[in-house]
C-alpha cells in the first residue's frame, strides 16, 4: 500500500514537471517573437510577487526563479541580465524620497546635522535647536554606535532613539538614526523617519532585506572598502525586497592617506547618479574627519550634484563621549552653514528660536 502511494506521488510530480517543461518553453517562444517584452519583466516579476507570494516559496525565492528563467535565450544561450531595480536604465527619472514633507532629491539640496551619538536629554535638545534655527529640517544622532573598540561608547539604545525623537518632535524636525540589528527594526521604525544603515553594514544582507520589508526610508552608507558597483547591489538588496525610499550616502572609504580620516570619493556623487535613480548625500563628517575640512568638502559635494550634506554638530565637543574631534561646536557650525550659503550652493531660512 504504501508503495503504491510513493508511485502515485512520483507520477503526480512526473506529470506537473512536464507541464512546467510546456509552460516555460511556451514562456520563452512568446519572449522571443516579442523581445521588447523581456526587459520589463523584472518590474513586473517584483509586483506580482508581493501580491501573490502566498504559497509555499518566499517572495525572494520566486522573484529568483523568473530571473533565472529570464537569464536564458534563443537555444538555451544566456541572455542579458535583467537591468537592477536601482538602475536609471531601469528608471530614467529621478527618485525623489520625501521625508516629513520635504523632498531628498528634488533639486534643493538638504543639510542633515546632529551629535554623532545621543548622550543626553539636555545634549540632544541643545543641538536641535541649534540645527532648527539654521533652517534645517533633518536632525542625526546615534543611538545604536558599532565602535571599533567593545570598550568604547556603544550608544543608549532605545533610550537614545526615544530622546531624540522627542528632540525632533520639540523642534520639528525629523529625524535619522543609524540600526545595526535587523531585530530592531520594528521598533525603531516607531521613532525614526529615516531609518540609517551605516558603513560597516553596508554588506550586512540579512538586515538590507529586512530594510526592504519596511516603509520607511533608508539611507545607505557606503561601506568602508566597498567599490560602486558593490554599495549599488547593496541599495538593491533593500529595493528587490519592496523598499525603493532609498538615499545613498558616500562618507569615505579606506585609503592609504592618513591626512584625513578617510578618502572622500567625491566623484562618487556623480557616478551614483548616473548609474541609479536614487538620491545621493554626502557625510563630509566621517570622509574627513577634520573640522577644518568640512566647508570646502560640503562646497565640493553640493557643486558636484549631491542632494545634501550631512556633518555633525555639538553642544561641546570636547566632552563628547564618540569622535569628539570632529564634531562642530555651535559657532563652527553657524559658520558652515553660512560659508555655504554664501558659496550659493545652498539656500536656507534662518528661524530663531
């Protein structure tokens, strides 16, 4: 009896493989009579996904398999890949992510500013106030810090995004974090408005994908060694998965220059934009390392097409409790806003508070 079972099932699968056979060589024959059909499949392959992804294969497991099928030509020869998701081939107009009404990519460009790590109620305040009354709309601050020493500030956690979204909300600003564990992601995106993926988890796969499944925004740090085409594939990872609200962010990579913290590849910028439709900020904080820097790094960035700057402001940087020497007090930082707005690479509404 139970041979006659496993018969049975062998003859049922016999039977739905030929029929898989019939279906994807008739798929291919109508590929071929109409080529301009197969370059649009991979959007179309991602849509049906997340409305019919119900079965027993995943999502990702399906998107996979149609782009195998779409990898194979006339007499089984490879076709050309797909275009990525991320690709301004795949998307000729710009992506434009707009965050608590205001546009990243939209042509004006933004300055995002903060503390590199959140250490107080009163610290925290401080510099979004600062940043409120230059005109911003974007306040940093970490919560979460990877350090390269176990023994150095590792952030407040929780804690930290609680405080500086309070800080955001007090001033009206949003506000941008950086997660290191995909397990946060849920409850992080219940005080962030831009979700941040630093550096050196640019290749971190497993929290890309769970970056794809939520609906807030990304923004993606180059990783330290990492080269173009490996931070495009990153973006892609998180776009595959559904989220396509994605910043890129170019800080620097690892060099042998010892002059400056990194190497800024400002010609990054453009590349980016060239070959994605996403929008492209610049960290002239962490590139360089040296406050000294930090103006003509800003012009470079803005003058090259970056749709903003990021750098980093505090109260008093001497105390600071992570990369003390590189952040800007309140005087510096009123007069990096200022050089770039004379420059006339940005425009802002000073507010007084």
């Amino acid at each position: 009896m139970r041979q006659n079972t496993l018969d049975e099932l062998r003859d049922q699968l016999d039977d739905l493989d030929l029929q898989l056979i019939d279906l994807v060589n008739q798929r291919e024959i109508l590929l071929q009579k109409n080529k301009d059909l197969r370059p649009e499949r991979a959007d179309k392959v991602l849509e049906r996904m997340n409305l019919h992804s119900k079965g027993a294969l995943s999502k990702e497991t399906l998107i996979g398999l149609f782009k195998l099928l779409d990898q194979i030509g006339p007499a089984g020869k490879p076709a050309k890949l797909p275009e990525l998701l991320v690709s301004r081939k795949n998307k000729p107009e710009n992506t434009v992510v707009t965050v608590a009404g205001k546009e990243i990519g939209g042509g004006q460009p933004q300055l995002v500013a903060g503390p590199c790590a959140v250490e107080s109620a009163e610290q925290v305040d401080a510099a979004a106030g600062a940043v409120k009354a230059r005109g911003l709309h974007f306040l940093r601050g970490g919560a979460f810090k990877p350090r390269t020493s176990p023994y150095d500030f590792q952030g407040l956690g929780e804690e930290g995004l609680r405080l500086l979204k309070q800080a955001g909300n007090r001033h009206g600003l949003a506000v941008i974090s950086e997660i290191v564990d995909p397990r946060d992601l849920e409850m992080a995106a219940g005080y962030l408005d831009v979700i941040q993926i630093g550096a050196r988890n640019m290749q971190n796969f497993e929290l890309l994908k769970e970056a794809g499944r939520t609906k807030k925004p990304i923004l993606l740090k180059r990783g330290l060694a990492a080269t173009i085409d490996e931070f495009i594939h990153a973006a892609e990872y998180i776009m595959v998965h559904g989220n396509d609200q994605i910043i890129l962010c170019e800080r620097g990579i690892r060099t042998y220059e010892k002059a400056t913290r990194n190497t800024l590849d400002i010609t990054a910028v453009p590349l980016l934009k060239q070959e994605t439709h996403l929008p492209v900020m610049v960290d002239v904080t962490h590139s360089t390392g040296r406050k000294d820097l930090l103006v003509p790094a800003a012009k470079a960035a803005l003058a090259i097409g970056a749709d903003g700057v990021m750098a980093e402001v505090h109260p008093n940087p001497k105390q600071a409790l992570s990369d003390a020497s590189q952040q800007m007090n309140f005087t510096e930082f009123e007069h990096f806003v200022n050089e770039l707005e004379k420059s006339g690479l940005y425009k802002h509404n000073k507010v007084m508070v």
